[in-house]
C-alpha cells in the first residue's frame, strides 16, 4: 500500500519541494491550500494534473486558522504522515500582523495536533513540526538542539509555542511527533521579499536589463543559509526514524546579507564596488547607485548570528546537504535569467 502524507502548507517554497520529493518515493501527495482573491498555487503546478485523472497529488481548500477546516480534511484523507509547514512565516511582517501571526503560526499547530486527538489517530499518524532558527534568536553561535531559546520576534514567539505544544503532546499522548529546527534555506522558488530572493531578483533585473535598484536593510545580519531541496529531506527522515526527536538542520556555516550579494555579483560575472557606512552605504555598478539602504526593512529586534551545528541529525538521520553556499547562489541565479529569458520571447 502507497502511504499517504497531507503538507499544511503545499503552496509555499518547502510544500512544493516535499511533494515533488515524496511523489518520488512513491507517496499519494495531498496538499492543503487557502482560498485565496489570486491563484497560489504556481509552485506546485508543474505537479498539479486534471484529479479526474490519474495522479497521486490532490489539493484540498483548508486553512489553519479554522479548526473545522483541518479537522475534515484530516479525517477524509487519513494520512499516514502530516507535514506542517503553514506559516506566517515572514519575520518583519510579523511585527506588523501579530496576532494574526500567532493565530496561524501557533495555534495553527494545536489546531492539528488536536484534531489527531478528536480523530483518536494519536497511534496512527506521524507528524512533523516545522521549527526554525528564529526561536534561538538572540543566542549566541553556534546553535544546536540544547541552546538556550531567545526569540526576538512575533513570528520566533509564535514558533517557540509550535516547538512546545508539539513536545507536550507528543509526550503527554505518545504521538509520533518531531520538531524540525530549520535554519535558513532558500531556493529559486523562494518567496519573493525574503532577502536572498529578492536580491537574486534585483541584481538581475538591474544587470540583465539595465532597469530598477535595490533597497534593502541590515547588510550585516549573519545567516546559515541552505538549500530547500537538501532540507525537506531531512524532514521526511525524521519521521523515518525510530523515535520522534527534535533535530537542527543546517550548514554550519554563516555570511553576511553583504557577501550574499557579492556572492551573487560573481556569479553574474559583475563588479560592484561599496561607498559610505551606516544608512548612508551604497553599492555603485559603473558609477550607478545600485543599491541603497531603507529604514523601513530594518527590525524593531534584528536576530544578528545564526550558525547551526547539526551533528545530531547528521549522525543519527545519515541527513548530509548535497548544496553549499556557492551551489544555492548558482541554482538561484540560473533560475532567475531562465525566468527573465521567458518572460522577453
Ligand atoms: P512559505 O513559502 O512562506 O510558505 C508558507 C505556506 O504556509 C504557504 O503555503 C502559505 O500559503 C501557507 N499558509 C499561510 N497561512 C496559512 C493559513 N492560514 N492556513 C493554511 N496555510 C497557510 O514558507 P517556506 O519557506 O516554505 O517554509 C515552510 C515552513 O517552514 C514555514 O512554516 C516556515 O515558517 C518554516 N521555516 C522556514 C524556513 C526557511 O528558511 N524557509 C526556516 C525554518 C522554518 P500561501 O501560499 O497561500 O501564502
Ligand atoms: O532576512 C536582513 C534581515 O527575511 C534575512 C524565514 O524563512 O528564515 C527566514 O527568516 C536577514 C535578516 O529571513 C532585507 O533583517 C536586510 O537579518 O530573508 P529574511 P529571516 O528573517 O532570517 C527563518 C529561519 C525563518 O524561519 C523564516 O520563516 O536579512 N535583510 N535587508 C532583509 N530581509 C528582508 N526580508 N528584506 C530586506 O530588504
């Protein structure tokens, strides 16, 4: 028999690269999305046939603040493994939407673990919570599964609640439960206004077509950024295991914001050069002013080091990262141009 996993969260960087990989393993893919005014479901299109057909990946309406909603799909589809990786998952939005935050981004978690509950399928179902460096926040590098958690952030708050409740239950009710502590990781179908993104997008709208600058904030923000395709396989590993556990994931290496796009001008094949300091600093490309610093994509709290040791999953899971810093750059650019070559034919 085929298992069955059910992703929160389908329509997001991380939902589309899961289903592609658990399609691989021979899964039937359900996938929750919300009803939204646009289509959202670009990510997963490429995957998304006729379901009058045959195919073994459905979408279902649901959303996470509507207990009704994810209790009905759960009970319909009976999975054998539930994905949560539906969030508010922007970090500067969440100072502005905080509430709304934790109503998706916390309780959004209760909300599926207790519909397991209600459903009595505690024995059944294996869930997986997707946790994030932002609940170490302002704890000092290198972080790993015992640091102290210090979130600095509506959304880091929100997910410290998921990384507890999904603990309380899966002790206080036996669920087979992990806690996935993701560090940063990107891709080219990350979400547009997360740095790496829109750098990426930015950098090569200005070089491929002469056109636009970039306004970004806090270049000295130190990030352990990786490659989503590496990462949702350590996801699918965890509930492989023998024991539910909680596992960091990822490089082990940290860069500033700044080297990630000089990182991304080599790649280009591009010479930018830096003036000023502060909120005055400026990047110039043959005496054009290319990029600029804006106030308004600073944090009222910057998490400012994030570097992950994730010996544990390394050890235990056999998870290794195919990608390095160079490798991600490289898919995101390529990626980019391809975009930006079939949009102008
Ligand atoms: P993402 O691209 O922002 O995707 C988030 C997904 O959640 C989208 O499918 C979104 O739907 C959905 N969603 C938002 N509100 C919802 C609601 N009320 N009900 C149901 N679904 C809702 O995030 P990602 O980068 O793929 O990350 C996946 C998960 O891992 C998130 O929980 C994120 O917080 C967490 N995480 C991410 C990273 C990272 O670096 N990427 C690191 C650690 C943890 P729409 O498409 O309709 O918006
Ligand atoms: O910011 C700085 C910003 O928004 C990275 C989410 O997936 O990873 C992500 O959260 C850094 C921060 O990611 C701009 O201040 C400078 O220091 O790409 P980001 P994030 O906040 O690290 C974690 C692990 C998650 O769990 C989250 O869901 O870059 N920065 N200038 C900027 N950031 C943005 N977005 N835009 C700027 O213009």
């Amino acid at each position: 028999m085929k298992k069955k996993a059910l992703i929160f969260g389908i329509t997001g960087q991380d939902g589309a690269y899961l289903a592609k990989f658990l399609l691989k393993k021979n899964y039937i893919v359900h996938g929750v999305k919300r009803r939204s005014s646009s289509l959202n479901t670009q990510r997963v299109d490429d995957i998304y046939l006729d379901p009058h057909k045959k195919t073994n990946f459905f979408l279902h309406h649901g959303d996470l603040t509507d207990s009704l909603s994810v209790l009905k799909i759960i009970e319909k589809i009976k999975p054998d493994e539930i994905y949560n990786l539906g969030a508010q998952s922007h970090v500067g939005v969440s100072f502005d939407v905080p509430e709304y935050t934790a109503n998706v981004t916390a309780l959004g978690t209760l909300r599926i673990l207790d519909a397991i509950l209600t459903l009595r399928i505690q024995n059944k179902v294996k869930f997986y919570q997707a946790g994030t460096s932002e609940m170490f926040g302002a704890s000092k590098p290198p972080q790993n599964e015992k640091t102290k958690f210090y979130p600095r952030s509506p959304y880091g708050i929100a997910k410290l609640y998921s990384h507890w409740i999904t603990v309380n239950y899966r002790e206080a009710y036996n669920i087979f439960a992990c806690n996935g502590i993701l560090f940063n990781h990107e891709s080219p179908l990350r979400g547009e206004t997360f740095v790496t993104r829109k750098i990426v997008m930015g950098l090569c709208k200005i070089f491929l077509e002469g056109e636009g600058k970039l306004y970004l904030g806090n270049l000295y923000a130190k990030r352990d950024w990786g490659h989503a395709e590496d990462y949702v396989k350590a996801m699918w590993k965890m509930l492989q295991a023998k024991q539910p556990k909680d596992y960091v994931i990822s490089s082990g290496k940290q860069y500033t914001v700044k080297y990630f796009i000089d990182l991304v001008c080599e790649e280009l094949g591009i010479k930018i050069f830096w003036k000023g300091k502060g909120l005055s600093e400026k990047a110039f490309w043959n005496d054009k002013n290319i990029i600029s610093i804006d106030k308004r994509y600073f944090r009222p709290t910057e998490v400012n080091s994030l570097m992950g040791n994730s010996s544990k999953a390394r050890k235990e899971l056999k998870w290794t990262p195919k990608h390095n810093i160079r490798s991600l750059v490289k898919d995101m650019v390529t990626e980019e141009i391809n975009r930006i070559n079939k949009l102008s034919i």
